[in-house]
C-alpha cells in the first residue's frame, strides 16, 4: 500500500492565478489520481506513435526532462533532506538507464527503421515513467512533460470511446507521387494527422522531427511553469 505523501506542489503560475498555496493536500483524491495516471503513463506513449522513431523518441526526451528535474532537486533544497533525497534518487536510477537504453534503441528505430517496438516497449517506458514520477513524487510535474501525450489524449477522446468511427490504424497517408505522407481526406483525430494538417505534408523523417520537438518544448514549458 502506498504510505507516501499525498500533496502536490503547485506550480507557481497558478498559485498566482488562483490563489492557491504552494502545497496542496489533496488525500484520498490524491491516490486516485495516481492511479489514473499510471493508467495514463501506460497507454500514453502506445497511441502516440505508427512513426519511426516516435516512440523511442518521445520517451528518450521525457526520461531527460525527468531526470534533469531530479537532479535540479538534488542540488537544492531535497537534497539536503533524506526522505526528499532518497525520493528523486530513486527515480534518477530508473531515468538514467531508461534514458540510455532508449537512446540505443532509438539510432536502430530512426528513420529508416531496422528494429521496430511494438506494445512491449510502448507500456514498459509508459509504466517506468509513471513510477518514476510517482515514489519521485513529482507527478503534477511530469504532467507538464506529458503535455503533447495528453493533448492527443483529449484530441482522440472521440475516436477512443466511439463518438466517431475509429480505424484499426489512424495513421497517415503515404503519397507514392510526392513520396512524402498527407492526412487522410478525412484525418484520424490524433496529434501526428494533426500536425500533417496544421503543417503540411512532408516525409515521414520530418513528421517525428516535429512532433519531438514539440515534445522538447513542452518539456522546458513544464520546467517554466514549475520553477
């Protein structure tokens, strides 16, 4: 059983906005939340993807963020208290090597892809993100790095739940004339047809170049917002 802290910092911004304390106790609405974020975190980075080198991608820049936030948080304030020290250097040991390996993994599943990761890898990064960012009790935090992922999320709502007709694959159009990939006619609700149509057509190489950069920006809004 979980007998960890149940508050959240938040983030400045919104302490100014709404006037709420820098330390929120939330209690049992705190527990739930964590559950469904590792529901979240699990199935996240799985329905983002159908790009070479978009999962591997995405995962490699938030285990950086993530561990960058840890280490910012040793060389302050947690890392002269032990419960709060031992609490992000236990998700610096899972980042690090998540980080490192997904890194390997990411120059053979770059465009063009020679190893492909399928749901195996997609729900194990999710799962040790989400562990990471929970015993690291930073998870309002990591929300912030998983900007993007919830975005799609929300954007795919209706095609998830079956509001609208969802395809077994949502995924891009290949366009043998320009050799490059388009949105559907009629464009699955998910952020990869998403920035094809806010964008443009281009190759598939670009389309996750995009959408990672997106990811990297996100990220250093997270560390705006947070500190």
């Amino acid at each position: 059983a979980y007998s960890g802290g149940t508050g959240v910092a938040v983030p400045k911004p919104l302490q100014a906005a709404l006037g709420l304390p820098g330390f929120l106790e939330l209690g049992i609405v705190y527990k739930a939340y964590m559950v469904a974020l590792t529901i979240f975190c699990t199935n996240s980075i799985n329905i983002l993807a159908g790009v070479n080198g978009l999962e591997a991608g995405q995962t490699f820049v938030v285990a950086c963020a993530m561990l960058l936030h840890n280490l910012m948080q040793l060389a302050g304030y947690a890392g002269a208290v032990p419960e709060y020290r031992d609490e992000h250097l236990f998700s610096v040991y899972l980042m690090l090597p998540l980080a490192a390996t997904t890194m390997g993994l990411l120059v053979f599943n770059w465009y063009p892809s020679s190893v492909f990761v399928g749901d195996t890898f997609t729900y194990f990064a999710g799962m040790t993100i989400a562990v990471a960012g929970i015993l690291g009790h930073f998870s309002e935090t990591l929300l912030l790095f998983l900007i993007p992922q919830v975005f799609n999320f929300v954007y795919s709502v209706p095609q998830l739940f079956g509001l609208v007709f969802c395809p077994r694959h949502r995924l891009p159009v290949f366009d043998p004339k320009t050799g490059l990939l388009r949105p559907k006619d009629q464009p699955d609700w998910n952020l990869v047809n998403l920035t094809l149509q806010m964008f443009g057509s281009c190759s598939e190489n670009m389309l996750c170049i995009r959408i990672l950069a997106m990811q990297a920006a996100c990220c250093g809004l997270g560390f705006y917002l947070r500190w």
